[in-house]
C-alpha cells in the first residue's frame, strides 16, 4: 500500500465519519394519511410537511397514503409534522383532519372517511 493510497483512505473514512455526524439528528419516518385521494391531496400535503421547519424531505405515497417525511429531530417533532398536515385538512396518524381546513380543500380532495 503506497502513502497516497493510506492517504486517501483515511481523507475518506475522515469525510464519512463528518458525514456521519452531520445526519445524526436527521429522522425518517412514515405518516399514515388515509384521507389523502388525489395528487392535489399529494400536493398539499408535501407542502404542509416542508413548510415545518426542519423538515429536509416530504415524499407522498398516494397508492400506500403514507407521507415519508425526514426531519431534523434536534428542530422539529413528528407531532408537529402531523398537526402540520390536520391543518392543512387531512388526518394524520391517530388525529383526525381539521374541519374547518377540511371544508376548504376543493371537492374532489372531500372524502368522508
Ligand atoms: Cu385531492
């Protein structure tokens, strides 16, 4: 093994191990949004969970209605991400969407569950 290559080796498990740490506090993890019907419900959705602050990533499952979301959880909770979605007018996990935010989603978004 040359001086460059054990170089090189530890520039690289240097580099992980920085990368490491950095995602530390991010968390993965699923929401279950059995209201969710359309890919405007999809949309609406994406856009409550990232607009909580601390959340990195939002992807909406729509054939599964699960919201995959990935969070910094030294900034935001999972509870919050849901309460997030209520008030967007969806249910989330164990909580059930907010009325009066249901009331305003657009029609073809209304299922009574
Ligand atoms: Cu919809």
């Amino acid at each position: 093994m040359t001086k460059a290559m054990r170089l090189t080796g530890l520039v690289l498990a240097l580099g992980l191990l920085t990368w490491s740490c950095g995602k530390a506090e991010a968390k993965t993890a699923e929401i279950r949004i059995g209201s969710a019907v359309c890919e405007m419900c999809a949309k609406t959705i994406k856009e409550a969970a990232t607009e909580v602050s601390g959340v990195q990533l939002a992807t909406v499952d729509l054939s599964n209605k699960v919201v995959k979301v990935t969070y910094n959880a030294s900034k935001t909770t999972l509870s919050a991400i849901e309460d997030a979605i209520v008030k967007a007018g969806y249910a989330a996990n164990e909580k059930p969407a907010d009325p009066a935010a249901f009331k305003k989603l657009p029609a073809c978004c209304k299922v009574e569950l």
